[in-house]
C-alpha cells in the first residue's frame, strides 16, 4: 500500500500542474491563431494584426477615399467615365471571411498563421452595365469583370475595356480620301497608328488632341495639320457635327481650300465633331506608298451626302519693292513669287438639305522684288544736236537760232536730269510713280498687280 501511494502522489502532482498549464496554453495558443497574418491584405490594404471593427474602420475609411475618383475605362477608342459612388461594398461579409481564413484552432497550434489576400467584396451594378452596353464595340459582360475587379482592390487606375473584333461593324464605307504627303512632315506614321481603327460611337465626341495624348509630341506641325485635314474631310463626308476646327489661312499642297484644319496643342486649337449616325463609325489610316489613305466605315450607310467648296472671290497679290546696295547697277532680283488669296465657302449636302459648314480666307502671297538703288545714268542729246523733222538729210532751217544751235522743236528741252539715286543704305530714292504704287513706312515700294 506504501509503495501505491507513493506512486500516486507524483501522478496527482502532474494532473494538478497540467490542469493549470494547459487552459493557459490553450488561451495563449487561441490568441495567437487569432492574430493576422504578417503581410495579409485585403482589397490591397495591408491588414497589420487589426481585427474585428478595427479592420472594418480601416476598409471603410479607404472605400470612402476611392469615392472620391471616378474610374474611366478606355478601349477601341472610346473612353467613358463611370462614377465611382455607384458600387456598394459588403465590408461585413469581407471581414468575416477574411477571420475565417486566418484563424487557426488551439490544437494546431504547431502550423503557422496563413497569408491571405482577399478583394473587396462588391455588390453588383447595374448602372455601370447600362453605361458601358452603349459602346457597341466593347464586350459588356468581359469589360465589366474588368470594372468589378478594378473595384474590388480599389484601383484608380483606367479600366481596359474589352474590345470585339470590330471588322463586324466594317459592312459600308461612306468616306475616303487619298492624299500625298507633304514636304518636311514628320511623325505622321505616329500619328496614323494612334489614330488607326478608332471607333467613334453614335452621339459621342472625338476629340484629336485627347486621342492622340502625348503621340503629338512625336510630330511636328506640317504632319499633324495634314492628318487633322485629312480626319476633319472625312469628318465633313460623314455628316458628322463640327463642334471645333480651326483653318491654317494657307493653301495647302493637299485637298481643297477649306478643307483643311489645324490643331495646336500649345494654343488650345483643337479639331473636335460628333457622330450624328445612329450606328457607331471606324475611322481608319494607313499610309501607302507616301499617301495617306484615311476611310470610315459603319455597319449601314444611312444618307448620301455631299461637299462641295465654293471660290467666292480672288484676291490679287500686291508687289512689294525693296533695295539692297549689294546688288549691281540696275540689276532686279525677285525674292518671293506673289500668289492670288482666295476667300472660299464649304457646304455640305445631306438628307436633301444643303447647310453651309464655313467661311475660309486664305490671304494673298505678296511679291517681292529687290532693285539695286543705283539706276544707269540716262544720256541726253548734247545742246549742238541738229533736228531734221522732215527727213531730208538736212537740218531743219527753223529749228537754229542765230548762233547756230538747236532749240527745241516743242515743249521744254529734256535737261537729262534724272531722279537722285539712293545711297548704298537704301534710302528712299525719287522716281515716278505707277498710278496706286506708294511707299509703306518700311520704305518699300508697294505697286499693285
């Protein structure tokens, strides 16, 4: 009995110690299964060891920041901008799921503490699934997975909208235009990528400057004016609303006079229109063989329609004269060939109604000439010169006075004085004048054509 009892006294010993070891350990081993994670997040807010409300505080302080940006989703050329308060999170439910995900039992208190990443969980919208079915050439159940998922980690960024195979909206071509490329234009193979397969939807706006972005910054001016000329014709073939266009005042070596356009993005000049079809449009560009060939196509031609230029008047270029001592004795050069201004009128017919589009002026190239200020000297006849007036092969008895000389037969004897010639700096020098020719305050001599 001795030795039973000896023994017990060490077990019940044991049993006392464990008793109280083990709720400890439980306690302890629970409190540490609950702590998140290191390096978990959720809708890519790093959860730290928050927890229950405190975890719901931060989601919803960072839900209540992204409201603040709208989200734009861009594709096919076409952006539309989605307001941000329209999607409603279930923080509730995220931060349940989330401490069901990283809790552990006190009996596996051997593994370690998994690392989750969860999103945001978003309830559904409707009103960005009608936003975004308008734009006929993106797929709206893909393009909206995109916005869920953009929305669910609480991205700023724009959304990339899924475009379909827009060949399906290629069926009729209403506008093409072939035109050769300009001396000294640069980047215009930039450009004509950008812009290549930009599909304009029906009602919505293009805007140049905003579909190129920084691509403008890759030409220079002669390449973007002649891809602006180029979009706004077929812009005018469409019957597509101008809502901004800007002339160049020049005549370019491309279309027709006031067909053309300029955009200038220091100056705010841009070319902007709308598509007034009920059917989205495909603007294509590509360039063959130095041309530029620039069509639009749509699933069905609605109206003909029709442009025509009008030349309402030609304006004669004046003749400016300048003088330069560097030139020799009555030599003439010319500096600049003048050439005729125009004023023009662009009307546009369709649905049988004929509309003025623009009045252009396109101002007239003076031309200049340089003239040496040093004229010949102009001989005249010596005072011993003898008239025969009626050609007999002698002197005219009449015509001498007493001493023997000539007088004059009519008006004043010529004294051969001639105008006073300019100095070497280019004064003003005296001569007769064409009637309308004057002299500007630059000292040039204006004489009209």
């Amino acid at each position: 009995m001795k030795i039973i009892f000896r023994s017990i006294i060490p077990i019940a010993l044991l049993v006392v110690l464990l008793s109280i070891w083990i709720p400890n350990f439980i306690v302890s081993t629970a409190a540490s299964a609950d702590n998140n994670a290191v390096g978990s997040t959720i809708g890519g807010l790093e959860t730290s060891d928050l927890k229950g409300e405190e975890l719901k505080e931060l989601l919803t302080n960072a839900v209540n920041e992204w409201y603040t940006q709208n989200l734009t989703v861009t594709g096919g050329g076409t952006s539309v901008e989605v307001s941000s308060s329209t999607f409603q999170f279930d923080i509730e439910s995220t931060v349940e799921n989330y401490e069901n995900q990283v809790h552990k039992s006190w009996f596996a208190f051997w593994k370690e503490t998994p690392t989750v990443h969860l999103p945001l969980i978003v309830f559904p919208s409707e009103v960005v699934k009608n936003e975004i079915s308008n734009v006929s050439s993106w797929d709206t159940d893909l393009t909206y997975n995109n916005i869920q998922l953009n929305a669910a980690y609480l991205k700023t960024d724009p959304v990339e909208a899924v475009v379909i195979d827009v060949s399906i909206l290629e069926t009729e071509r209403i506008s093409l235009s072939v035109e050769p490329m300009p001396e000294g234009a640069m980047g215009i193979n930039e450009l004509v990528l950008s812009l290549h397969e930009t599909v304009i939807e029906p009602q919505m706006a293009f805007s140049m400057i905003e579909k190129l972005g920084d691509t403008m910054n890759l030409a220079n001016r002669e390449a973007i004016n002649f891809v602006a000329s180029n979009v706004y014709n077929a812009a005018l073939n469409i019957n597509a609303e101008i809502l901004e266009r800007h002339s160049q005042n020049e005549i370019p070596s491309y279309l027709k006079a006031g067909l053309e356009a300029k955009v200038d993005l220091l100056a705010s000049e841009d070319l902007k229109f709308a598509n007034t079809l009920s059917n989205p449009v495909v603007l294509k560009l590509i360039m063959e063989e130095g041309n530029l060939k620039t069509e639009v196509y749509t699933s069905a031609k609605e109206t003909e329609v029709d442009v025509t230029v009008s030349k309402d008047e030609e304006i004669q270029p004046r003749t400016i004269t300048r003088y330069s001592s560097h030139l020799a004795i009555g030599q003439t050069e010319q500096v600049q060939e003048g050439a005729k201004g125009l004023r023009v009128s662009v009307y546009r017919t369709a649905f049988d109604e004929q509309k003025l589009v623009s009045h252009d002026y396109y101002p007239p190239v003076d031309r200049i000439i340089m003239k040496s200020p040093k004229q010949p000297e102009v001989k005249t006849p010596s005072e011993n010169y003898q008239v025969d007036l009626d050609g007999d092969g002698f002197p005219d008895a009449d015509t001498t006075n007493g001493n023997g000389l000539t007088t004059p037969v009519s008006g004043s004897q010529n004294n051969g004085s001639n105008a006073s010639n300019n100095s070497a700096n280019g004064d003003d020098q005296e001569e007769n004048l064409s009637p309308g020719s004057y002299y500007d305050k630059g000292g040039n001599l204006i004489t009209p054509k």
